[in-house]
C-alpha cells in the first residue's frame, strides 16, 4: 500500500530521506550489475515456483483425487505465512534484508530438495506435501517483507518507480511461464524432475544473492525487543492517514472485486457457452494488460500525481466488474473486462513506489508486513463469501455491486486531503 508520513506523525526533513551519494547519482536502472544479478535469480525462482504449484495440484489429485485436500494443502501454506507476516517483517528491518532472502531461498532449496528425493524414492504423499507447503509458508512470512522493501538497498529514490515496473511485468512472464514449464517437464519425468528443477531454481537465486552487493540496509536503531518492534510497524500504519485510506481501498478493492473476479469468471465464460480455451485466454489479455500498463507507467507514470494515477488505476478495477456485471456474458465484454483487470492490477506498481520512497528504511519492512497481513487475511473470505454470494443473487449482480462500490470509494478518496498530499510527490 502507499503511504505518506505527513507533518502529523513525523517531521523528518525531505534531506534526511535521500540516499547516500552513491545511489542517488547511479547511472540506467539495467546498468546496474547488483540490480540485475538480484533481479535474476528471483525470477527464476519464481517460474520455478510456478511449476511447482501445477504441479504440486496434479500431484494431489493423483494421490487422494479429492479437490479438498487440495483446499486443505493451500490452507496450510496460507494461514502459516499470514502467522509470520509481522514477525517477519521484524526480522527484516533488524537484520540486512539481503541476508534474510538468502537464507530463506536457501531454506526453501533444501525442503524442495528434500522433497524431490522423497518423490524419487516412491516416498510422496499427502501428508509430505503438507508439511513441505507448511514449511514453505514460514519462511515466505521471512521472506517477503524482505523482498518487498530490496529496492531500497538496491538503487536510488527516482528509480524505484523503473524497478518496480519491471519487476511487475517480469513477474507476470512468470506467472505464464511457470506452468508451461511445469507441465512440460511434468511428462518428461513427474513430478520428481519438477520439484528438483525448482529447487535448482532456488539454488540459482541464492548464487545470485551471494553475488549481490546492497549499498545500504535498514538504519542502525536501538536494539529493542521483538514485541516493540511489531507495534512500531503498526503504529506507523495506524498513525499514517494517508496510509489507513489506501490500505482500505486496497482491501476494499480485494474483496469486492479481485475476489469475485477469481471465483466468478469461470461460470461467466460457462453461461456464456464458452470452454477452458476462453478461460485460459482471458488470462492471457489480463497479464497483457498488465505488461503493456507496467510498461507505460514505467516510461510515463511520474507526469501524473501518484494519488490520482493509483485511484484511475483501482477504478479500472472496479469498471471491470461493472463491465462484466453488464455483459450478458458476451465473450468481447468478457475480454474488455479481463484488459481492465490488468489495468488494475498494475496500481501496485505506483502503490510500492510510493512505500519506498516515504516509509524510513528502517520500518519499511514492517509497513510492508501490516499489509500483507491485511491481504491476505481478507481474501480467503472474500472467496467463500462471493460463492455464496452469487449462488443467492446471481453473478452478474455480485460483480456490478462489487464494482459499482469500489468505484464510489474511489470517487470518494479522490479529493481527500491525504491524496493531494501524494499527488505533490515526485516519482
């Protein structure tokens, strides 16, 4: 989410926010060796953790061949990580956040690994892929505040908002990549060769992270215990005003639209005679949509106010399920409403920008971790509630309230103090 830390919860001086020399006068974002080597390595951990999650359903399903313990399995990854999120988050703004992602890539190489061998001994079963997805939620909760707030070790302040395009449309490839692979490699060798090519992938990610040299970490601090740790990050989002509007509009925006879009485009493409051909390239238009929007925002994104061009960006998500909701569920609206998903989804491009360039360094982890929390503790039942939701009403009226709603808020956060603050800053 973005914040601002207004004269009401702090007076540091815009001086006292720059980076060191080094960074500020550091010459193209892909010039920068420490940048591309990070860059590198997490990618392709990610396409080999796309692979993995194909995977590892096909594997479910082949050893209980029930959709529930699939439910259970992602269940037991989720509710581990949103445990540790603020714990996590702790750790990273105590510790160099280089040195959190290393060993947290490191520890995810060895489970998978662990787990390749089990499934090469004819040794896989449920309970293993439970307890592997358990292991594995703990450590993205370490994992992910740490890699949220890299940026800010990496590079320069004008750069981030570059970085975080580039990253959002790298990781989009991902999501497309990641299971082709996975079922490419799935019938060359199951799921054996799977797990171990994600596992190398970690394993590559970790070379690249040895490699990586930050040139700065979170502020040396006074040593305080854990507990204190955790309620400074949440007394800056709670203090924060700027902050608390856009964390609402975030969760607003997850659980009145992102959640029914997910769970309820499948019976729209169903009603409207279509198959999984459709389905599969509706995903298609909204990741395009995604890397055409990253790419734009990334050339063009700082002649806007960041405030104005966040909410334009969230309606779009909003409008999509208006468009959807008034479909008919006629295949041409159903791809203007998967283009303008992607719209929306590219916000947190301006939404990281924004956390990176005004959170201190030194509780930007933290910040990070609350609205992780947030997000994810939401969506889970934002899912079940638009199921149900829509067997009652009916689809198209859950989408065009959803949208409907989250457009309003918009509307309404618009022109509140707290937004023309973010539209004053530079990014």
């Amino acid at each position: 989410m973005s914040t601002t830390m207004t004269s009401e919860t702090t007076s540091e001086t815009t001086s006292e926010r720059r980076p060191p020399a080094r960074l500020a006068t550091a010459g193209s974002l892909f010039a920068q060796k420490n940048f591309l080597l990070f860059w590198g390595g997490q990618t392709i951990s990610k396409v080999g953790n796309g692979a993995y999650k194909v995977t590892l359903g096909w594997s479910v399903y082949e050893l209980t061949g029930s959709t529930a313990a699939m439910g259970l399995l992602l269940a037991l990854n989720v509710v581990p990580e949103i445990v540790f999120l603020l714990v996590g988050g702790a750790i990273a703004d105590r510790f160099p956040r280089r040195g959190v992602i290393l060993a947290a890539d490191a520890l995810a190489c060895v489970v998978l690994l662990g787990l390749a061998l089990a499934a090469a001994a004819g040794h896989l079963s449920l309970a293993l892929l439970a307890t592997t997805g358990f292991a594995l939620g703990v450590i993205s909760a370490f994992y992910g505040p740490a890699y949220a707030a890299m940026n800010r070790d990496l590079i320069s302040d004008g750069q981030f908002r570059k970085a975080n395009a580039f990253f959002t449309a790298t990781d989009n490839l991902a999501r497309l990549a990641g299971p082709v692979l996975g079922g490419a490699l799935y019938a060359m060798g199951g799921a054996t060769t799977v797990f171990t090519v994600n596992a190398v992938s970690f394993a590559v990610a970790v070379a690249a992270m040895l490699l990586t040299r930050t040139a700065r970490g979170p502020a040396p601090a006074t040593r305080q215990n854990l507990r204190r740790d955790l309620a400074e990050g949440i007394t800056c989002v709670r203090r924060t005003r700027s902050l608390l509007l856009l964390l609402v509009i975030s969760v607003v925006a997850n659980c009145v639209c992102l959640a029914p879009y997910l769970v309820l485009l499948p019976d729209l493409v169903r009603a409207g005679g279509n198959g999984l051909g459709v389905l599969g390239l509706l995903n298609t238009a909204e990741i395009a949509a995604v890397l055409l929007s990253a790419l734009l925002i990334g050339r063009l994104g700082g002649r806007g106010g960041a405030g104005k061009v966040l909410l334009m960006l969230t309606s779009a998500l909003g409008l999509a399920c208006v468009v959807l909701g008034l479909s008919g569920n006629h295949v041409v609206a159903l791809f203007a409403g998967a283009v303008l998903v992607g719209a929306g989804l590219s916000s947190n491009i301006v939404e990281h920008t924004l956390l990176q360039t005004l959170v201190p360094p030194e509780l930007l982890s933290r910040v990070y971790s609350v609205n992780m929390v947030f997000s994810y503790s939401f969506l889970p039942v934002a899912y079940a509630v638009s199921g149900v939701l829509a067997r009652h009403v009916g689809t198209h009226v859950v989408l065009l309230a959803g949208g409907t709603a989250l457009i309003a808020l918009c509307a309404y956060a618009f022109f509140r103090r707290e937004t023309k603050s973010l539209n004053a800053i530079s990014w």
